[in-house]
C-alpha cells in the first residue's frame, strides 16, 4: 500500500528521500553530485510525494515523485532543489542497459 513499491523502485535510481529524513537542514545541505535528488513535502504539509518521510503532521502521501514541473490540488510536488523525477530521467538509460544480452542460464 501508499505506494511503498514506487518508493523502493526508485531508490535502485538512486532517489533519495525528503531532506528532512536525511537529516539536511536547508536546500544545499547532503549534496553531493545532484543536489536536487530528493523527495518533496508541501510547506503547508499538505501532502508529500513518493519518496517523502511523514510530515511534521500526518499528510498523504501522493502518487507523484517530486518534480519542478508538476502540481497537485494547485501546489508545486518540487522545486529545483527536491526533483526525484529529474534523478529518474537523468539515469533510467543507465539502469535500462545494465545487463544488455538478454538472461544467462
């Protein structure tokens, strides 16, 4: 349930968890080559996205990775900072190709 299979998933595409769940305390905090790799919540813990820890009040989780260039009920799922659908796109070629050649026996 509440998308736990999405949340798994995308952590083979190295997405991170929200910020907070990390232990970072402002936007540039835990960056190390993408510093925008990182799950969403709402200001107003309104909701929180797919890779994101509970809010600081219970908020649902939305069907939606963070994203700079989505909304939902209005409000942003992301900024430039938190934007794991970035991170997905930037490395589904890599994973994709991982084991090119088909199955080994």
């Amino acid at each position: 349930g509440n998308f736990s299979f999405g949340h798994e998933i995308a952590q083979n595409f190295i997405a991170r968890h929200d910020r907070s769940a990390v232990g970072c305390t402002n936007a540039r905090d835990c960056c190390g080559n993408n510093c925008y790799n990182f799950g969403y919540k709402d200001d107003s813990d309104m909701f929180r996205t797919i890779l994101s820890h509970d809010c600081s009040v219970s908020c649902p989780r939305i069907p939606m990775f963070s994203n700079s260039d989505r909304v939902y009920g209005g409000r942003r799922v992301g900024d430039d900072w938190n934007n794991n659908a970035r991170q997905i796109r930037d490395v589904w070629n890599l994973i994709g190709n991982y084991k090119k050649g088909g199955v080994t026996k």
